[in-house]
C-alpha cells in the first residue's frame, strides 16, 4: 500500500486528481478524477441577501490556519465523511509544509465554521467545510474567495458541484476544460496570507 504522503498528495494535484476514503472506517484511499468538474469563478461568487446580512454582522471573527488541525476534524465529524485518520494525518502534514490552509469562523472561543484545502501555484483545492451555527461554512467560503481574490489565485477548484455550491457561483466544467485552467494556475503565482488588514466585511460585502 502506497503511503499518502505530503509530497504525493501534492503531485497528485499536480495533475488533478484528489482522494478520498469511503468512509472514515476504510484503509483504502480512491483517487478521483471527475468526469465533470466543480468549480467557483471567482469573479461570479453569490452573495444572497440573507449572506450579505451574516456577513456583515459584528458577532464572530475570520481567521487563517488558527487550528487547522480543529477545522478538518470538524469536517469529519458527521455521519458519512470520506476523511479516515490517513486523509487527515496527510493534510497536517501538507499544513505543517505551507500548502494546506484553512479559513475559520469564531465566535469567541469556539469554531463555529470553517473550510480547508490546498493551495499549489495560483490554483486553490477546496476539501470540505463545515458549519455549527446559520451560514457558518458560507460565512467561511465567502472570507476565503475574498483572500483567492485578493492573493492573484486564477483556480478555485470544488471537486464536485453540489445544491449548495451551486447556489454561491459554482459551476462545472468538463475535464478537458479544467486541466486547461490548471495547467495555466500552476504556472503562476498567488498569496492567500496577505489580505491587508484593512479589508472589513464593510469594505468586502456591504457592494455585493
């Protein structure tokens, strides 16, 4: 059995495949390769009215790689999850290395949402999110295309587009078409760690 190392799980993206487990149970790890392919343009991702509301409430804090190691747990923690011990044990490592990175949502003390993934050249991997109170994970998806944004990424890549994806901007994207974009976002270079302090969710939202 191939172990799933930092450095594998970063050529497997590389050339667009991702894994996944069956569930949190299984040894064994699938690599997929979707027919077609979820993605969010990040110049068309929707802020209902009812998000712009949560997100410019004043009751929680957004924070990069706070506990990443919390936020990925909290994905897991559901009834059906593709993450095992092996998946999550994988992404620590690729955290501890700086390509994998997760936007939370705090209120006080407690992680209320959250959503991580990879970032590799200008291209961004999202894995999963989760979310503990009303539009924690959007809340978290909305922070982290404004850091996509902001750093020069070109790639917001979802895997798979579900209804609730679907309603924020995401769309898919044949195969052939996504390999495209990645070969173009790995060829260039993007930051998700240098949004300026002075971006509020005033300065972010209050025009969407």
């Amino acid at each position: 059995m191939v172990e799933l190392s930092a450095e594998l799980l970063l050529r497997a993206y590389a050339i667009g495949v991702f894994p996944m487990a069956q569930d949190r149970d299984s040894d064994v790890v699938h690599w997929i390769d979707p027919h077609m392919r979820g993605v969010i343009p990040l110049d068309r991702f929707h802020v209902s009215r009812s998000l712009k509301k949560s997100l410019l409430r004043a009751d929680y804090t957004v924070h990069l790689n706070r506990d990443f190691r919390r936020c990925v747990t909290a994905c897991a923690d559901r009834e059906e999850t593709w993450i095992n011990d092996e998946i999550a044990q994988a992404y620590d490592a690729l955290h501890a290395r700086g390509y994998a990175h997760s936007v939370e949502i705090w209120d006080e003390n407690q992680m209320v949402g959250g959503v991580y993934g990879v970032a590799l050249g200008a291209a961004f991997f999202g894995e999963s999110m989760f979310s503990r109170r009303r539009d924690g994970s959007k809340l978290a998806l909305a922070w982290l295309v404004a850091r996509l944004r902001n750093g020069g990424f070109t790639l917001f890549d979802t895997q798979f587009q579900t209804d609730h994806l679907r309603s924020l901007g995401a769309i898919q994207i044949s195969r052939d078409e996504y390999h495209k974009q990645l070969e173009h976002a790995l060829s260039e270079t993007a930051y998700i760690d240098t949004m300026p302090q002075t971006y509020t969710a005033e300065t972010l939202f209050r025009g969407s």
